[in-house]
C-alpha cells in the first residue's frame, strides 16, 4: 500500500506516537521510596584476607561504578548523607577447567571475592543496608598464576562495585 505524496498524519497522532515509547518509564528512585538521601561516601574497606591490594581495588571500582551510575554524589564523610562501609570477608579462587592431559593442571579459575556492606545514615545512625555482597570473574590461567591473578583482582573487583551499586540505588531502603 503506497501513501500519497500529499498525506500528513495528525499532529495528536504524531504525538502519540512518540510518548508511546516513554510508557514504562517511571521518574525518581526505582525503589519506589522517597529520594532523601543524595549524597554518599564511601570508606576504604578493611581486609579480613590474606590476600593484598583488595581495599584500593574495591574503593577505586566502587567510586567509578557510582559516579558512573550517577544517582548519588560522592562526597567527603561529613557532607554525605549514608556512609558505605565493609569489610572483605573472603577471597576464594578454585579451578573450573582443567588440562584434558593432566586433570591436576588448571587452565580456567574462577575468583570469588565477597564483602560484608553496610550503608549508614548519617544524621540519625539507622543501618539503610546491611549484607554480603559477592562479586566473581573467571580468568584464564596463562604463563604464571601470579600474571593471572593480578589480571583478575580489578575484574573481580569490578564485578563486586557493580553488585554494591545495584543494592545501594535500587534496594528496598
């Protein structure tokens, strides 16, 4: 079916139509609660592991996983309005794949990294969140496991802020 050369939609129809495509969108938090709370800041976490470097490779991908989302402004401790916490409870790597010649020789790990949260309200000291968070990634053993293993703490790290994040912005507080 071919339209005329001369026909024009309505205007309403137009306008319809390009509302439409805004129908499920939903303005302000998507927890359904009252936006109070803008700003935030986030505390080094403190490390219960033998393993090292885990505080800076959290704090760094935590702050660029929320400024990056945007739904609150990081700021110094007495300016914000919640306080982020934790502490790295466990960092666990495990093989997952392993060499068809040799069953004892891992060729895939996965890195499993988790960390107790806690997210504060400063004015009146209420606990808005509290609980474990977990973050993973799988990494191909290559030359040497410490090469590896260095390549897995900021994608584990990564995986962990993205998870954090998910629970400050849209869990139920």
């Amino acid at each position: 079916m071919q339209l005329p050369r001369n026909f024009r939609p309505p205007a309403a129809l137009i306008l319809l139509l390009a509302l439409s495509g805004c129908a499920g969108y939903r303005l302000g938090p998507t927890t359904g609660i009252a936006a109070r709370y803008r700003t935030l800041c986030v505390m080094p976490f403190a490390n219960e592991t033998l393993e090292p470097r885990l505080p800076e490779a959290i704090q760094s991908a935590l702050l660029h996983t929320l400024q990056q989302e945007g739904t609150y402004r990081v700021t110094r401790r007495d300016e914000a309005d919640v306080v982020v916490t934790g502490r790295i409870v466990e960092y666990e790597r495990g093989g997952i794949a392993y060499d068809p010649n040799d069953v004892r020789t891992i060729t895939d790990f996965r890195v499993v990294l988790r960390a107790e949260v806690t997210a504060t309200e400063t004015a009146t000291g209420r606990r808005l969140l509290e609980e474990t968070v977990a973050g993973r990634t799988t990494v191909r053993l290559g030359a040497d496991q410490p090469s590896a293993e260095r390549q897995a703490l900021p994608l584990v790290a990564e995986n962990l802020s993205r998870n954090i994040t998910s629970r400050l912005v849209d869990g139920d507080w």
